[in-house]
C-alpha cells in the first residue's frame, strides 16, 4: 500500500514547529579543499547541531505533534546512536519520558549520551530481530510511542528542514549531496531541495560497502543492508518503504564510494576544516573526491550529519 508522501507545506510547516528548540547550524566552506578538488563546496554542518547529529530535527518534530494522552505515555525507538540520542534530547525538552532500546555492543560515547538525557535504556543483542522483539515488549508494558529512526513522516519532515536553511543561505547550489542510511535525511532533502529550486540535483552517498540503496533504487526492489562492513558505522541501516518510494521518485542517483575514499575525506575535513565530524559524515565528500570531473567547477552543498565520533578508535 503506497504511504502518504510529505510534500513541502509539511516540511515548512515542521520548520516553523522546531526552530526554536534546534539549532540553526552553520554552512561552512574551504577554499583550501575546493582548491584540490576544483569545486565550490558548502558545509551544511550539522555536526553543530543539538545531540551532535541532523537527527534532532526529525526527533523534535516527531515528539511536539505527539496529542497530550501519547505524550504522557512517553516515546520509545530501537537505535544504536543517534536517533537514540537525539529522541531522549526531544523527550526530555517536553519532560516526557522516552524509552530506547540499544544493541549491546552500540558505542560507549552513544550509550552515555542516551543515559545523560535521561532516557531509560534496555539493551539487546545486535541484530535487527532482537531489536524488533525488545521494542515490542517495552511499548507493550509501556504504552509508548514508537518513533522509527527514519520510516516516519513526521521524522522525515524535521529532517528536510535542514535542506530549507541551506538553501536559503547559499541559494545558488547545482547540486546537494547528503549520506543515505535509512534514507530519512536523504528524503526530506529531496523533497525540499526540488520544491525550492527544481533544477536543482540532487544525490545520495553511500559506502560501498554498504549500497543497499544503490541497489534497491537501480533494480527497483529493497535490499537489506546485509551485511554491512564499513567506518560509516551511521549508514548501517536499509531504506524504509516510505523512503523508498520518495526516493525513487525523486532521487537523481547515488554514488557509492570505497572505504579508503571515506578516510580521506573524513581526514581532509577534521585536517583543512578544523572540525571534527564523524565517518557517515564524508561520505558525500568521498563522493567528489572520486567523481572530481563530474563536480568540476560547480556549487555543490554537502550536509554534514553529524560528529558522534569514538575518539578511540579514529579511522586514521
């Protein structure tokens, strides 16, 4: 059954809804990069934004449209980062309480960020299956809503508001790249980002390693993500339907790049930028890096997800 599609009057109107509980992050550029690649970059960083990750715009939308009876009985979502993270944040903002169920192996730093907001964690084995039957029992002895990271209107709306500001400060983009995972940034940008300028191209990055979108957009069916072995530990996830079907309309392709690109890009930015941001997040620089002839000379605006990085263990 086809879902309802947001269209940009609802990512607007989530616009107006958060703005004041997110923050506006900062577009940066490089001249020093831009001059190695031979392209004019801009740095949607979202690395700045609250929880460190774009996903507390999602998260907030998702929690402020919650009727006063859902509220009260709390939020709850499977995640081993940053939705989490960005979920309890949301939560804790309204004073409502959140739920979070995480695979036991997820980052010390995640864990810690989730506790600090004051969710209440159950941990689980990692695999999608125990993940799935953990959040079952909790929204069953809970009554919670499940927010799903990505699959979800009201998620993805929040998230195309990133794509708004960015176009509104650098109005002259060719082209936006952002990381697919799940795809709930990916479609809200797309969405946006051709509303507001329909010229305009817009493309996904994808590890390699992990090209379920890749396939499942070239062949038309869905992939899981399986199974997937790559730094971009934030791109883990498979599309969701709703994600799906919005990016097959709407996307205009996405580049997979190699591990190796991904470190450069990671290295190129922590090194020339002076801001730490964490592997999903040069994924769509790997993607100029490895495409340089197709960019050459254009305006192309990345969105910089986030910068939950585990400093023990930098990829270079």
């Amino acid at each position: 059954m086809p879902h309802k599609i947001p269209n940009f009057n609802d990512i607007q109107d989530a616009h107006e809804r958060i703005k004041n509980f997110i923050h506006k992050t900062p577009v940066l550029s490089s001249t020093s990069i831009n001059d190695i690649l031979n392209v004019e970059l801009f740095f949607k960083c979202e690395n700045f934004q609250k929880v460190g990750a774009f996903k507390f715009r999602g998260a907030t939308n998702a929690v402020r449209l919650l009727n006063k009876k859902e509220a009260k009985r709390g939020v709850t979502t499977h995640s081993s980062g940053n939705h989490a993270a960005a979920l309890s944040l949301a939560a804790k903002q309204l004073g409502i309480p959140a739920y979070i169920v995480m695979p036991n192996n997820a980052p010390e730093i995640k864990k810690k960020a989730v506790k600090g907001y004051g969710a209440k964690i159950t941990f689980c084995e990692p695999t999608l299956q125990a993940r799935e039957e953990t959040l079952s029992i909790v929204q069953k002895e809970t009554g919670a809503t499940f927010v799903h990271p990505y699959n979800n209107f009201n998620v993805i709306c929040g998230q195309g508001t990133a794509a708004i500001e960015f176009l509104h400060e650098v109005d002259d983009l060719d082209v936006i790249i952002a990381p697919v995972g799940g795809g709930g940034l990916m479609s809200g940008t797309v969405i946006s980002s051709k509303a507001i300028k329909p010229n305009i191209k817009v493309y996904g990055a994808e590890p390699l390693n992990a090209d379920d979108a890749y396939r499942s957009l070239k062949e038309g069916v869905m992939f899981p993500a399986l199974p997937p072995n790559t730094i971009a530990d934030g791109l883990l996830t498979s599309l969701g339907s709703l994600t799906f079907q919005i990016l097959r309309e709407n996307l205009d392709g996405i580049f997979t790049v190699k591990e190796e690109s991904i470190k450069k890009a990671m290295r190129m930015i922590w090194e020339r930028m002076k801001i730490i941001i964490e592997p999903s997040s040069a994924v769509p620089l790997a993607a100029i890096i490895e495409n340089e002839e197709l960019f050459k000379g254009k305006k192309v605006g990345l969105i910089v997800t986030g910068g939950n990085v585990d400093l023990d263990n930098l990829p270079f």
